[in-house]
C-alpha cells in the first residue's frame, strides 16, 4: 500500500502522526484521534491497519516519558 493510496480514517490517522510528529514527537493514541478528530476505537483501529500495510507506513515506539499513555506512534522509515 501507497500512502498515496490511502483513504478515510487511514489518511487522516497517517496524517495526524505526520503532523503530529513534526510538532511534538511521537504522539500518543489518544493525541492522534484528537487531530484526526475520530473516536479511539477506530484510531486504533487506522493505525492498526497501518502498521501491518505492506510496506509497513506507521510503527510503535515505547514511550519513554513515563507518562503510563501506552505507546507513542512514527512514520515508518522509507525504503
């Protein structure tokens, strides 16, 4: 899959860990589903699909902030 290719929740989850990243790091699920303005569960739901697209478009980091958020979120380095 293309990021090119990408639609509805997808797109807007794909752009909201771009904008989001860019601004303040790694954001955290619920940062996502604010800036991409859907509920948690189809946010999870996006980036679920996003991480197992071939190629792999967003990945899981460890937050390391201790905040007890659960994990942050990347775009997935380009081959």
């Amino acid at each position: 899959m293309r990021v090119e290719e990408l639609s509805g929740d997808d797109a807007a989850v794909y752009r909201a860990v771009a904008e989001r990243e860019d601004q303040d790091g790694a954001p955290h699920l619920q940062d996502l589903a604010r800036q991409a303005g859907l509920d948690l569960e189809r946010t999870r739901a996006a980036v679920d699909r996003l991480q197992h697209a071939d190629p792999k478009l967003v990945h899981e980091v460890p937050d390391t902030s201790r905040t007890d958020l659960g994990p942050t979120y990347e775009l997935a380095p380009r081959t």
